[in-house]
C-alpha cells in the first residue's frame, strides 16, 4: 500500500484533449489518487433526472489505464441551477432572513427535503455506475460540510431535533434560561432558529443550534455514506473536513462517522508560523481519528487565500508541509488542485499543474515530491496505528469554542482557537509531541493533559478530568474553563465551578484587562487580556500578581497535581511555565529542536522514521541515527539539514 499523492482534478473544465496531457504529467509527478467530480454536479445532471456520465466513464478509464487511482466525490456540496429554480425553498436563508441565490457553490439547505433527495439520487447513480470501476479507491462525500440555512425546514427540524434532546419544553426553557427577557416558551412551534435580534441574542439558543446544524448536516453525510456502503462495501468512505470558527461540525461525533479521517488545511502564515499550524493541525487530524492513519485531503501548493491577500509558499514549503502531515499520521499528501483553472473565482488559486503550464517550479516540486512519496515504501506508513510517543494531551472541544462564540461574554479576548494553538505551538518547538483528545476521553496513557479554554464543562467531564488528577496526572487548566455546563449555564459558588475544588481555587471576581493593558506577575513577566480575583484553597501559589493576588497555582490533589493558569502569557512566559510543568510531569525533551526545526520520531512495528524538517533559512544540525531514505547514507550523529530542507531517515533498531 502505497502513501496517496495527487489533487482535486476538475477534468470538466477541459477540452477532451487535455485529459490525455493530465494522465501524462500525473504519471509523471508520481501521482496515484485525485479528487473527481466534487463540483460535477451540473455535468452529471444538467437536468433533472437526466445523467450525462459518457464523460466521467472515459476521464475514469484514462486514470485507471494510466495507473491513477480515484478519490470520487459526490457532487452534492453544489446543486445546478435548474435544481434552485424548481426549488427555491432549498436555497439557504440567512440569520437576516435573507434567501440566498444560485451563483457561488454550498448553495442548499441541509433540511431541504428536495435537496436530500436530489443528493441521494445523485450519489446513487454515481454509486451503481462506477461500483466496480478499477480506479475507484475513496468515496469523497461532498465537500467541506459546514453551511447554515434560518429558513422553515430548518425551523422544523430545529424543533424535532430540540424534542429528542429535551423530551419536554420545560426542560428546554430551563436549559435556556427562557425567562430571562421574557423568552419562555409555551408551544415547540414558538420556537425559531436563531434570527436576527433587535440585541444579544439567547446564548443556549445559538449553541444548540450549532449543535443541531453539526447533527443535520452528519445525517445528510450519513444517508449518503450508508448507500455508498451497500453499493460497494470494501471502499472507505470519508468527507473532508475544515477548521473554522464558521463551521457547524462538532469533530470528535463526526470521526466515528467517516471510514477515514480527511482534513483540508490551509496555513494563513507565513514561514515557520505555517509550519506551525500544519503541525497542530495534524495532531488535531490524528486526534479525531483516534490515533490511526487519516488523510490530508486538501493543500495548496502556492498561493492561498490569507485575510483578502494570497500567500505564496516559498519553494520547498509544500514538500516540507507534505511530509509533516505524513510524519503525523497523514497516509499520503493531497492537493487542492491539479490543474489551475482559466476562469472561475478560484483562478489564481495555486495548482499543482499552474497556468504557466509543467515547464514550473512547482510542477518541477510536484514531481520530486511524488517520486520521494513513493520511495517511501513502508506499509506500516498507511494501515499502521499512528505511534509518534506523544505522552502529553490537549483537550479539544468544538463545543466549547462555539459557546465562546456567544454574546455577553466579559470581553471578546476570550478566545478558543489562539489559546490552543499557543499552548500546541509552544511544545512544537520545544519538541515535545502531543495528542490532541476529546472531553471525557480515557486519559491513562498521558502524564501530562492540557485544558486551555474548556469553557462549557459536564459533571462527567469534571469527574474524568479529577479521577485523572487522582490517579497520579499533571493536569494543566486555563482561565475561563469548567465556568458552564453543557448548556452554559453558568455553575454557582465561585468559579472555576466544575474544577474548583480539583484545582483548589475559588474566583470570586474576574478582572478582565483593557486592550494593552499589562498585569505584572512576580516573575517579572505580564500577564495580558485577563485577570481574575483568584484564592487559593488548597493549592499553592506559584506566580503572584505584582497586586499580592495569586496568578499561577498547583494544587497537589491524590497522586497528581492539578495547575491553574489565570491569565494570558506571552509564548515566551508560556514557554518558560509548560518547560517546569513537562519537567514535573515527566515529559520534557532533553534537548528542545534547533529553531524553526520540526523533528517527528515515528514508530512503525519495529522501525523508527525520524522526519527532519528545516522551516528554517539556516542550516540546522539534528542528532538522528538510521538510514537516509533519500540517498541510503548511514547516519550515527549530526544530520545537517540545509536551510528549508529535510531528511528522512529509517532506523531498523530504534531506542525504545
Ligand atoms: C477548500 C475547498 C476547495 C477550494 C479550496 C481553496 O476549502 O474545499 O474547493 O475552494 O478551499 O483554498
């Protein structure tokens, strides 16, 4: 089983003729699998019930005859237009209560029941028609599933939804806190999806109805993937995921959905920063695909869409990138896309195949990438449990960051994602690998668990993250975490309510800090953003305010130790904290990796892959033992790696 390599291929935006000029150049870039058919549908179906598939057949014999296997997408993430004009009540409508029209892509409303429908028929007949076709390796389902729809469907399956959850309205105005401002409902039909509103909104209302969109639009995934799996049940089937804060998908319910794991990333930095991010990114990949091999189902090769600007990675970038999902857990390396269209709104969108044809960097890259990608030959690579002695955990949970999403919070520097990433980007580069887990996950295997910004906090999470604490942990809790329950609520008698008594704390005030301002901490260090009036119970004070206030605390609790961070550091005063904790926990790296340098140590069965990444603009030396996989030299010290560059080096008799 060979690691995957290749792109979204959109051969319907080409004449015939380019089809054989695509097939050439993939076999020469060493691609093996592309994305077809994600935005087909139009093609397929230019009316309805009328299938026009002799285009697919020949692109699908072309790649099978050129030895390229197919990723083949169900078309549904855009209906044509004939589909919107004969019905407009599956256009998506907006909080505003606007009604969206064709023109763009994502266009439907989940909820729809001709747009359920139509995307089943869709997917059916593509499922008949290609079942036994040789290319086909993946069933791509959609794509990017994460659009919102206000409108009356909506509302009707927001209501049947909120029934199953709440049996009772009762309960429903109890969760919500319906008789705040005069909201208390006295029939399930009152109740609307959350609309524009005259000022702040109902926060439990906007929660669970992120909760029920996740639910909607799983269920549309799931009719498609059930048919899939009749048509042809030894084909994974799987959907591409996207991080953001827009996005309605609660992760961890949707992995254990999904044959196999797939993500989309774009980086919006620059340089290390990118690398970065491609890092947290995957472990958050492997996270929700429970440790085992997941798929990078989407990068650029160039030029990415950054805040209203294109970024262009600099040449070797997408190599590197490619092989730190691939170190990660990643089982191949795609791209968004193959060839770079002449028009469209994407049209300087980077492919691998750009517009100044093959004579190009980046499809010079593209194909010494795919040849490297095929060298690397080991199996274990792709089916083996994904094992790179990650000792240390992060808790991750959508719902939380959708409830700091809310209105009323004390200051919009409370954050989700940023708090995350430092703590992630921190321990990259001291060298320390991590996993990222769900709340409530069995916590055993770690000696060290991170919670930054675990805002919404169950009684079972609670008492997982104490019996962890109990039985010997290092637990790390952020500010603003353990505050609410699942309906955000918030919980009574001093925060951090749910963990109070674990991290042996009680805050009686918050003291949110003005943009700018500073809070002074015994270490000679600031904290910034946030504050809190914290005592400490049981715990002991290990950085003060410059007021005398506790900041940082440890409560030794049973055979662990439970830590409280109030404020907001800096990377380097984080850096400097997470360096005494991982050494009290156990799992600091004995020496961190040169700067800007990614090392990833992976065991497979019984070999050891070291992955050397250099984001750097310098050469960087890096102690690893093995075989190069590049050009076989034997390695037993330093490994100079030149600045941008790699190495990969196998080790049959790894150190345990
Ligand atoms: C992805 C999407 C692709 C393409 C790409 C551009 O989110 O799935 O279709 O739009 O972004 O970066």
């Amino acid at each position: 089983m060979a690691l995957w390599y290749g792109g979204d291929y959109n051969p319907e935006q080409w004449p015939e003729p380019v089809w054989l000029e695509d097939v050439a150049l993939m076999r020469e870039a060493g691609v093996n699998l592309v994305s077809l058919g994600v935005f087909a549908w139009s093609r397929l179906e230019p009316a309805e019930g009328r299938y026009e598939f002799g285009w697919l057949d020949r692109v699908m014999d072309l790649l099978a005859d050129g030895g390229v296997g197919v990723a083949l997408a169900t078309p549904t993430a855009s209906p044509p237009p004939w589909f919107s004009l004969a019905h407009p009540d599956a256009l998506p409508v907006t909080a505003d209560g606007v009604r969206l029209t064709h023109g763009s892509r994502d266009t439907y409303c989940a909820s729809a029941p001709a747009y359920r429908q139509a995307a089943l028929r869709v997917a059916g007949e593509l499922a008949q028609r290609y079942r036994d076709h040789p290319a086909l390796r993946l069933w791509h389902v959609h794509n990017e599933y994460g659009t919102w729809c206000h409108c009356a469907h909506t509302a009707t399956a927001f209501r049947e939804w909120l029934r199953r959850r709440y049996g009772g309205l009762d309960e429903l105005n109890d969760a919500w806190t319906t008789s705040f401002w005069s909201q208390y409902y006295s029939d399930w039909a009152q109740i609307q999806p959350p609309l524009a509103t005259q000022y702040l909104s109902n926060p439990a209302q906007q929660l669970d109805f992120r909760r029920f969109t996740s639910d909607e639009l799983l269920a549309a995934y799931c009719e498609q993937r059930d048919l899939l799996r009749t048509a042809t049940p030894g084909t994974p089937v799987t959907t591409n995921f996207v991080l953001g804060g827009w996005v309605p998908v609660e992760h961890w319910s949707w992995s254990s959905e999904v044959d196999i794991v797939a993500i989309d990333h774009y980086p919006d930095r620059a340089g290390v920063a990118a690398a970065e991010q491609t890092a947290f990114a995957a472990d958050l990949a492997r996270g929700w695909a429970g440790g085992q091999p997941w798929l990078l189902l989407e990068q650029a090769p160039n030029l990415i869409y950054s805040a209203g600007r294109m970024l262009a990675k600099e040449p070797g970038q997408m190599t590197r990138h490619s092989l730190a999902h691939i170190a990660r857990g990643s089982r191949g390396a795609m791209f968004f896309q193959w060839r770079q269209p002449v028009g469209g709104a994407e049209r300087f969108h980077s492919a691998m195949l750009p517009h100044a044809g093959a004579d190009s960097r980046i499809f010079r890259e593209s194909a010494v990438l795919g040849r490297l990608l095929g060298e690397l030959d080991d199996p274990g690579l792709v089916t083996e449990p994904v094992d790179i002695g990650a000792r240390t955990a992060i808790v991750w949970d959508d719902q939380s960051w959708w409830a700091l999403q809310s209105s009323g919070l004390p200051t919009a520097a409370l954050r989700y994602l940023e708090p995350i990433q430092a703590v992630h980007r921190v321990l990259w580069r001291a060298g320390v690998p991590v996993d990222f887990v769900a709340p409530g996950a069995e916590l055993g295997e770690y000696a060290l668990v991170l919670v930054p910004s675990l805002y919404l906090v169950s009684d079972q999470v609670a008492a997982s993250l104490t019996s962890y604490v109990d039985e010997g942990g290092q637990l790390v809790v952020w500010y603003f975490s353990g505050i609410a329950d699942e309906a955000g609520r918030v919980r009574l008698g001093g925060y951090p309510g749910a963990l109070r008594e674990l991290l042996g704390v009680r805050v009686e005030e918050f003291l949110p800090l003005a943009e700018g301002e500073a809070a002074p901490l015994s270490t000679g260090e600031h904290g910034r953003d946030w504050s809190e009036r914290l005592a400490v119970t049981t715990a002991q004070v290990v950085v003060s305010y410059a007021t005398g206030l506790p900041a940082i605390t440890r409560n030794h609790y049973s055979r662990g130790s439970a830590w409280y961070v109030s404020t907001w550091l800096d990377d380097l005063a984080l850096a400097r904290l997470l360096a005494e904790i991982a050494a009290v926990a156990g799992v600091a790296q004995e020496q961190a990796p040169p700067a800007g340098v990614e090392v990833v140590h992976r065991r497979v069965g019984s070999t050891g892959w070291s992955f050397v990444l250099n984001h750097s603009d310098a050469e960087r030396a890096v102690a690893v033992r093995g075989v190069d996989a590049v050009d076989g030299s034997e390695i037993t010290g330093l490994r100079a790696v030149p600045a941008g560059g790699y190495a990969i080096v196998r080790d049959e008799q790894p150190e345990l």
